[in-house]
C-alpha cells in the first residue's frame, strides 16, 4: 500500500462530522478502486466513473489523492416526502410512515397475528431508536424443524424502497396466510414450511437523520456517519469475528445472526437494479471472484430476478452480477454470513433512485411481490435432516459440508438438530461431523429442483466403535484462489481443513507450468480450522503458477498469476 494512501486510511479513523458527501469521479483502470473502497464508500460504477459517499474525514483525505471530484446533490435529500401514521387511516404504501408510525405498525403486526408473528427487538441504535424483526411462522413460539430465512433492508438509511416493501410483505403475508387462493395457498405453504424473520429498518438513524417525522434528508451511514455495510469483518481485511470497535448497529446484527441458523437471506439496497452474490472481493476490483457455491448463487439470484421487470431492465445482464466484478468492498455483511456462518445471502438493488417519491412505491411492490415469494422458496430445496446422538437421540450441533465440493460448511441449530443445505439439483454426498462423535458419510443422495431431499444422521460418540481421530476420520480440506489474483510479488493462500475434533496430514506447494515445485508453504498435521499461507515469488519470473492442496481425502489445484 502506498504510503500516502496508509496515511489517508489513518486519518479516516476518527470519528466524522455531520456531514456526508455524495460525488462522482473517474478512474482509469478499475483496480484503482482496490484501494480507493478502503477509504470511501462506493455507491456505483458505470464504465470509468464511480459515484461515492463519504464522511467528512474520509472526504478530506480523498481529496489529497488529486481525483477530479465532482460533488452531486445527496440522493436522500432530493424530494420533499410525504410521511404517514397508520393513526390516520389504513396505510396506501405510496408513502413512508414516521418513525413512531413504524414502530405502531411492527407491534400491530404481532397484536393482529399472534398465532403466526412475533415481533422482537434485537438492539437499538446509537440514537436509541429500536432495531426490531418480525418472526412470520406457523408455530411462532416454537423452534422448528424449518430453514430460517431473513429479510432486512435500509443498512443505508438513504435507500429506503425496501423498507417499505418490506413492511408490505409482512402485511401480505399475514393477510393471506390460510386464504383458499393460489396466493394464499403459496404463502401458507411458505409460512408453515419456513421461519421467516423481517426486519424493515436496519439503519433508523440514518433514515430519519433529521427527525422521526420524516425520512427527507436521510443518510447512507448511521449517526457516527459510518457505512455499515463496510462495518462486518472481513475474510480477506478484517478476520477477528468479534464486535469488539464495531458500531452498535453492527453488533447487533451480528448477534443475532449469531442466535439463529439462517438458510437463506437477502440484503435490501437501492440506487441501482440487481442482485448481487459473493464474493464482494478476492480478486481485482472489476473481475469476477467466485464463491465455493458460484453456480448456486446464480440460481438463486436468478430465482429473484427472473420474473422482476426492475431488475431485468437495471442495465446488469439478467439482473444479477457478481459483487467483485461490479466493484470490490471489504467489510459487507453477505460475504461476512457467508464465511462465518454458512447462511446464504445477496445483497438486491431495488430501485434506481436512492429515497424516491412514495408515489413510486406500489408499481416497485407489483414488480417485485413474486421475487420476495420465490427467493424464499429456494431455501426449501436441496438437503435437509436432523443430526442426532444415536445413543440418546439428542439433538447435535453439528456442520454439514458436500464431499469433494469447495464449499463453505452449513451448521445445523443445537436446540433442535436440523440443518438445511441449499443446493444445486444432482447426485451428492455428505459428510457430517460433531466434537465428540464419529463423523458418518452419506452417499447417492439425489437431489430434484422439488423439495429438499431429506437425510436424517445419528452420530455414535466416540469410545463406541474405532475412534482414533488420526487414523479413523474421512477429511475435507478447502483450497480458496489466491489473494490477490493477479499479484505482483507476494499472495496470500488460504485454505481450511473441515472435520471437527480429528487432525489431517496437509500439504501445500506452489509449482511451475514444468511441474517443478518452487515452494513449499505447509507440510505438517492441522488440526480443523482455517489456516493462511504467504506466498513470496521472489526473483521468480512472471507467469502462471499452480498451487497444490493434498489431504488424505485427495488434492485440489488452483491456478494464480503473477505479474511484476
């Protein structure tokens, strides 16, 4: 990193005024912003030119760096709108209620439906405003065998279309909950099938920045003017998976993801038309990074998009890109569940406009009503069961991970046992592992487009049959593309070996197009865990260079670039 721009990252640390800024300015070559994302916060990219926020600090510092700016009108202050209070009437959903109307309305949901809602406030902000979600289930007050889904919008107070929506689709789905409609039979199959957790208002202080009355004027970062979606830690920038020197928004949202077990979830913004899967970074900004579930993110992307004139319109190639490939940040909260917790998420782009007129409102619910439905069905497909102790049939905090498929882990709930892994239509096996069990593999297990197949495990505690951890246990290692891809002198390798409670023989080498190794990076027994290796290149040549990951279960080889 350049010393000026170390220096500038510095400066962005202390705490920001007021004042937020809106501009625009133009790059020559997309790896520019690899570092410029680090310092500001980017809204967009169209060709060469980059639309960004920032705080007072982190204006001042961008400015040094000498880029043309050119300031623009904040997109939550450009119209004057009118706010409504459910006190006055039922809501028409062409206006944004008040703060308190918001509040009303999330608590009359729960008083209305008691049988299949409950509301929960799960943090407050800095301000004191309430974070709250509303749990839509058949048996609300019970913890289920059932994927658990969350919906939540607005992390940008400025993009508040979703916040709407998705106070429309709680209403929609209580409405029609139990109705002898095929409207009705959809969202009963999905309210007696799912958990289903919204949470409208992730950001209320940025929404309502000027008062509770109204949401004009509003901004994209919380009252310390931090982006909160640049807040989450980081695979690659930021890997210490704590709260600690976070905002208080973000812990909050942190526990509770941390207290359920999400299958599916969806991250709602505006500004632009898309939906946006993992990665958010691992390669240059500008090229494409994909995850270990690349092809079932499309799926699922897909599944929102396909039907939603919005977003296939959005100037995106089928309404969907791959986050890294539109630009990179660091910090957001899709990749962050993702790696940390195996729940599946993508941030979806509603609406051009940041903060439009209420009036917009109702034709962006007609467009996106089926989306909402069919995203959340995806999280009903692929494999499903109980992980159980077979001596007590109790149930197991247990991960779940797809033989000889990278893949990030999926994790089943404690309190009951059940886990729910997505995935593509095809022929799979599943290896199951707990602390304290021996792990048991599945395979031929068919997957359909239909329901989840499912694929109940009884797991023996050790000391019941052969159990030595070293010599007994099936292993799974995950080799990750190199960081950055292409590099100029060093690169980081990462890799995780998978098995909980049993040690594996690793190694990893780096060779040249000829087969020649060139360097050895690890050779030695791992214990379960994530693991990172620094390659150096040294005075070796540029060119393409293979990296290799051998485990008892087999060898996995990736590809990486170098250039100097």
């Amino acid at each position: 990193m350049k010393p000026l721009l170390l220096s500038l990252l510095c400066l962005t640390t202390f705490s920001a005024m007021a004042e937020e800024h809106y501009f625009r300015f133009v790059v020559t070559d997309k790896t520019e912003l690899d570092q410029i994302t680090r310092l500001i916060s980017i809204d967009n990219v169209r060709g060469d030119t980059v639309y960004a926020y920032a705080n007072e600090a982190e204006y001042a510092g961008f400015r040094m760096l000498g880029y043309a700016i050119e300031p623009l009108p904040h997109p939550g202050g450009l119209y004057e709108h009118r706010m409504s209070d459910p006190s006055e009437g039922p809501m028409e959903w062409d206006t944004y209620p008040t703060y308190p109307a918001y509040v009303t309305m999330m608590r009359n949901f729960a008083s209305a439906h008691p049988g299949i809602c409950r509301l929960d406030t799960f943090g407050r902000s800095i301000q004191n405003r309430l974070l709250l979600a509303l749990k839509i289930s058949d048996n609300v007050e019970s913890e289920e065998d059932e994927p658990e889904a969350l919906y939540t919008s607005t992390m940008h107070g400025d993009e508040t279309v979703g916040y709407v929506l998705l106070l429309r689709l709680a209403d929609y789905l209580l409405t029609k909950y139990g109705e002898d409609t095929p409207e009705g039979q959809r969202v009963t199959g999905l309210v007696n099938g799912m958990e289903i957790w919204i949470n409208p208002l992730a950001n209320p202080d940025g929404s309502y920045w000027t008062s509770d009355s109204t949401v004009t004027g509003a901004h994209r970062g919380n009252r310390n003017g931090t982006d909160l979606n640049r807040d989450f830690p980081d695979r690659i920038a930021d890997t210490v998976n704590t709260g600690a020197g976070r905002e208080v928004e973000t812990r909050a949202a942190m526990q509770f993801a941390a207290k359920h077990n999400f299958t599916v979830s969806a991250n709602f913004h505006g500004g632009v038309r898309v939906v946006n899967y993992p990665w958010d970074n691992g390669a240059p900004s500008g090229t494409y990074s994909s995850c270990p579930d690349d092809a079932w993110f499309i799926q699922l992307s897909l599944a929102y998009s396909a039907t939603n004139p919005d977003l296939l319109t959005g100037g995106f190639t089928n309404g969907i890109t791959n986050g890294c490939q539109w630009y990179a940040i660091f910090g957001g909260r899709q990749d962050w569940i993702y790696w940390w917790h195996g729940g599946r998420e993508t941030t979806i782009e509603l609406w051009d406009t940041h903060n439009p007129p209420g009036a917009v409102l109702p034709q962006r619910w007609t467009n996106n009503r089926a989306s909402f439905l069919a995203y959340l069905e995806e999280g009903l497909k692929g494999i499903r069961g109980i992980v159980t102790d077979a001596q007590t049939d109790q149930p197991l905090k247990a991960s779940v991970i797809i033989q000889n498929l990278p893949t990030v882990p999926v994790f089943t709930d404690s309190g009951v046992g059940d886990y729910h892994r997505p995935v593509r239509a095809g022929t799979y096996t599943i290896v199951v592992r707990a602390e304290g069990y021996r792990p048991d593999t599945v395979r031929n297990i068919v997957v359909t487009t239909g329901p989840a197949t499912r694929v109940d495990v009884a797991l023996q505690p050790l000391g019941t049959g052969v159990d030595d951890p070293v010599a007994a246990a099936p292993q799974t290692a995950v080799l990750l593309q190199n960081y950055p891809n292409p590099f100029n002198g060093d690169a980081e390798i990462r890799f995780w070996v998978s098995g909980l409670g049993f040690r594996v023989w690793v190694t990893l080498g780096v060779y040249d197009l000829l087969g020649r190794r060139v360097a050895t990076l690890a050779d030695e027994v791992l214990s379960p865990g994530v693991y990172t290796r620094r390659f150096e290149a040294g005075n070796l040549a540029s060119g393409v260079y293979l990296y290799r990951l051998s485990t008892p279960a087999g060898t996995v080889t990736r590809k990486m670039t170098l250039m100097k």
